[in-house]
C-alpha cells in the first residue's frame, strides 16, 4: 500500500505544479495582451500627434503666404502713397500758380 500512496501523492503533487504552471500562462497571457492594448494604443497617440504636426506645419506656411501677401500689399501702398504725394504737390504748384 506504500508504493500505491508513494504513487498518489507524486500524482497529487504533479497535479499541483501542473495548476500552478497553468496559471502562471494565463497571467502571462494576460500581460500580453494589456501590452498589446497599450503598443495599440501608443500608436494610436501617435498618429494623432503626426497628423497635429501636420496641421501645424500647414498653418504655419498659411502664415508665411499670408505674410508675404500683406508685405507686398504694404510694399504697393507704399509707393502709391509716393506717387500721390507727387501728384498733390504738382496739384498745390498749379493752385498757388493759378
């Protein structure tokens, strides 16, 4: 009867480490998968940060255009303030001629 309890319990502690082995993979399957979420969701942010850098970048030239359009508009008046000036000061000359 010995050898059949000897049997038995190296059975039982078999079964033991077995259960102790299967939960072990199943938590390390868990972790897994929560780093799989996370990797998911990292690249997700990162799209989003690409895709706002993006929008800034087309911002930011829309701010140059814009700029270099008021410099040119402001570089035109400027010489037709020039030029009006002109043509108010031979306007004045006919005046105190007259």
């Amino acid at each position: 009867m010995t050898a059949i309890k000897s049997i038995s319990s190296t059975i039982e502690q078999v079964s033991n480490i077995a259960t102790t082995i299967a939960s072990a993979v199943e938590q390390q399957g868990n972790a897994t998968s929560e780093i799989a979420r996370n990797v998911q969701q990292t690249a997700a942010s990162t799209q989003a940060v690409g895709e706002n850098i993006q929008g800034v970048t087309q911002a930011a030239n829309d701010t140059g255009a814009a700029a270099s359009q008021v410099l040119s508009s402001s570089g035109e008046l400027s010489k037709q303030a020039e030029m009006l000036t002109v043509e108010m000061g031979k306007f004045l000359d006919q005046v105190r001629a007259a």
